[in-house]
C-alpha cells in the first residue's frame, strides 16, 4: 500500500487505501474507467482525481435520481460548488461557469440534447451520426467529465451515446463508472472505449471485433457462424488493466470498509405543488396549535396535526417513486442484487408493475408467498425483492444482497436497523451498504434527522412498544424541526 500513501490531496474526507490507488491510477492515465463494485465510493475516486487535478470546470453526466447527490457529494468531498442543470439556470449555467461562481455542472443523460445540442443537421428519422451533430461552444468551457453508470452508453449508435462522445472529445479528463462496463458481450466496452480516446489502442472497431468478438449477429448468421463469439477474454481483461481500467469488488477490500455503509440520496419529488400546498397548509396548523392555551382544544389539534405530518410524509413518498424506479433501474443494471423497502401498498404497486419481475414481502402476501419471495431471492431466482416495513422488517434473512434501499424508512433508528440486517446478518460475507432516499425540501429530512439523532435512546427510556405511534412520541420534535427548518442542501 506504499503507492496509496502518497497521494497528496486537499478532500475533506480521508480515502481508503483502496480509493486512493483508484485516485493515483486516474491521475495517471487521465482517461479511464472506474469499475468498482457498487458501494465501494466509485463517486469519491472520480471527484478526487478530478481535484486532485484541479481540473475544472467539470461536467457530471448521470441518472436522473442521482442529479442532487452528486451536487451534494461534490461539495461534501471538496471546496468546489455543483450546479444541477435545470430550467431555472437554462441560459445561465455558461456564465456561472466563466465567472467561476461554480466549479462543476451536473446533467442526466436524458437532458444532454437540451444542453449541449443546437442542431442536428439532415433528417433525424433515420438516425444520425456524431459529425451530424452541432454541439454549443459550451461543451469546451469544461477540462473534465465525468460519466455515472458508463453502461448506459454502450450502444454506439444510441443518441445518448453519441452526444456523450462528442461532448467527451477533447477532454483532459474524461472518467468512466460502471460496476458492469460489460453488460453481455466485448462489444459493449466499443463505444465507451470511443468516448475515453482510447478505442484507437486496441486497433479500432473491427479490430477490436476481429480479436474479441460479441459484435451483432445478423439473423441470417446466428446460429451458422460462430466468429462473433466472445474469445481471448483474458487478453482483453489483461489490456483493460493495463491501460484504462481498474475495478475491486467488495469481498476483495473488505478489511478496509466498516460493515454497514449508509448513503442518503436527496431526490427531486415529482408532485411538488401538491406537497407545497399541504405542507403550508400543515405549517399554518402548526402555528395555530402552538399559539393556542386552552388544553383539551391543544389535545385536539395535536391529533389532527399528526394526521397532516402523515399525509405530507404519504405524499412525499408518492413523489419519490419515479426517482425510486429510476434509482432501481441504474442499480440493478449493475449485476447485484437489490433489497427495497417502502410502506404503502400503491407505491409497492408501482415498483412491481416496472419490474415485473421482483419479487415482494408484503402484509398482503401468505406466508407460503413470502417465504417463496424469500427463497427465489436467496436463491438468485429474483434480483429484486420490494419489502414492506413491517412485514418485512425482522425475522427475514436476505442476504444474497449486500445493498438494501429505503424509498420510505421507519419512525426509529432501531427499527432502520432492524430492516438494514435483513442484509446484515450471520451468513453475511460482503460490506453492507444502505440508501435513503429522501424528497428534498420535504418532511422526509426532518423526520430522518429526529431519528438519527435520537436513534434508540428514546425507545430504552420511554420503554415504547407498538401500542404508542412512534409519530406521536416524536411530535414535539417533528413541530420545532418543521417550523423552523436547517437548509436542506
């Protein structure tokens, strides 16, 4: 570990030794690709080379759902400031950027048409090509990119892969993540090679078919010719190492990582105005109810006051889930396993119905159906298992996944727990790692603050079970932290 020791870096966290060889390796070859197993901090290795390198101003391109945490990450890990591209900064992100009142600007992959695209030239009906493509002059105000869940840009005739190339081109830095780069043949690696300038190293395209295979099989060839077949695997491993990749799975750095990892992932909620007029709705409420002397009317309101707090936590959840889906999506892309947890039947319903595939432990569920839930799971049958809270949240051992979700969470830190070590628990061999998602600017990052800060010490001293709501219990705090709110970032 000589090597990781001398990085010399001004982040405020302190890397792993692991993370700092990433970082020492993307400083090296500038133009790579980071294929660390999920929750390994394949985020923190690409901001650090690009500080380390002080190569700003830096473009992130990424899934929808992770916009805001890498804005959060960026300005956790460094000094630098992070803009998510949106309609309120349209025609003004280039000047933030030239002023240097921002550092990095952060895109997901649907929206780089809109940024960076001014034309495309000809008819588009039958696709188009990258020298097809009028970029705006923008794209050279950056010296980095950096490109989440690479995977996506596999397919080298796909818009979203062209734009990333032509936004790529000329970059100093340009850093690929994906836990799988190679989804389910040599050829997919083409197009992300392309975008690293890195393609021409391995002979170009037909080389690189003609010496690994996994190209497209036409009909009339599939099954007559097998020279598209995957070969010299290896080899192909052996110069990806050398030249541009560097990749550790979990199991692998394990002495480095503590057991249970927790990342919170602020998402954008997609019923905004209808969550704005029941929170002003309940913050009116609230200062009514504080302002009141009379007891038994106090009483009252509280009750109806504590129902409000569950309808604006509802409604919260509700505008999670299209982040909650697209979060799941990007994950499961990756090969692993993944344990999600929410509460309400609708929102289970949603998930379902975009991965029909999953499998679910719910109230609703028999005991034969969650214990097949369980064992297809287990067993790899499923890679997706959608748990409710409380039908879910003890007694089950779910440890074929090491990466459990929360797009809804419990009112206590120890029930949190309780649902974490589904995951952790005996039988265990990886690092566990847990995402929240929590709605910005909603109730979700008052509620999560009140349990993290009180974890289960209020349950030992109130000797609290089931029969008084933890909501309750919580309501004094849930009012202070509700009416006068800390920046929620």
């Amino acid at each position: 570990m000589l090597m990781a020791e001398t990085l010399k870096h001004n982040l405020r966290v302190e890397p792993y030794d692991y993370q700092k060889e990433g970082i020492l390796a993307g400083l090296r070859w500038h133009r790579f690709l980071i294929g660390d197993e999920p929750g390994l901090g394949k985020t923190l290795q690409s901001i650090g080379v690009v500080d380390c390198a002080n190569a700003y101003p830096c473009l992130v391109v990424c899934p929808s759902s992770l916009k805001i945490n890498w804005q959060r990450e960026f300005e956790k890990f460094t000094n630098k400031k992070a803009l998510v591209l949106d309609n309120s900064v349209l025609t003004t992100w280039p000047y933030l950027l030239r002023m240097g009142m921002q550092q990095v600007a952060v895109v997901n992959y649907e929206s780089l048409r809109k940024y960076f695209v001014w034309d495309i030239k000809g008819g588009s009906r039958g696709g188009f090509r990258l020298k097809d493509v009028v970029f705006t002059p923008d794209i050279k105000l950056f010296r980095s990119i950096i490109i989440d869940e690479s995977h996506r840009v596999k397919d080298p005739s796909a818009q979203q892969t062209i734009f990333a190339r032509g936004i790529a081109e000329g970059k100093e830095y340009r850093i690929l993540l994906s836990g799988t780069p190679v989804v389910n043949r040599p050829a997919d690696l083409i197009a992300q090679l392309s975008i690293m300038g890195r393609l021409s190293e391995f002979g170009g395209r037909a080389k690189f078919l003609a010496e690994y295979g996994g190209g497209e099989i036409s009909k009339e060839r599939r099954g007559k010719d097998e020279d598209d077949a995957p070969r010299n695997l290896d080899r192909l491993s052996a110069e990806l190492y050398a030249r541009c990749m560097i990749r550790r799975e979990k199991a692998k750095v394990l002495t480095q990582l503590p057991d249970k990892t927790r990342t919170d992932l602020i998402v954008d909620i997609s019923n905004r105005d209808e969550y704005m007029l029941a929170e002003a709705d309940l913050a009116e409420y609230l200062r009514t109810y504080t302002e009141c002397d009379d007891i038994d009317i106090r009483r009252k309101m509280r009750m109806e006051a504590l129902v409000k707090f569950m309808t604006l936590r509802s409604l919260s959840a509700k505008g999670k889930v299209k982040q909650a889906i697209d979060f799941t999506r990007t994950f499961l892309a990756n090969g692993k396993p993944l344990i999600l947890f929410c509460s309400l039947h609708e929102i289970v319903d949603e998930i379902k119905k975009a991965f029909p595939k999953a499998v679910s432990v719910t109230g609703r569920d028999s005991m034969m159906m969650k214990q097949a839930a369980v064992d297809a799971f287990q067993s790899g049958k499923a890679q997706l298992i959608v748990c409710s809270i409380k039908a879910a949240g003890v007694g089950l051992t779910l440890t074929a996944s090491s990466n459990v979700a929360f797009v809804e969470f419990p009112w206590t830190y120890a029930d949190c727990c309780q649902c974490e070590d589904r995951a952790h628990r005996i039988g265990q061999k990886d690092n566990v790692t847990c995402y929240y998602l929590l709605g910005r600017g909603t109730i979700d990052r008052t509620l999560y603050a009140i349990i993290h800060k009180k974890k289960s010490i209020a349950n030992q001293i109130m000797a609290t079970d089931d029969d008084i709501p933890q909501d309750e219990m919580y309501f004094d705090q849930l009012t202070s932290l509700f009416l006068n709110p800390d920046d929620d970032g």
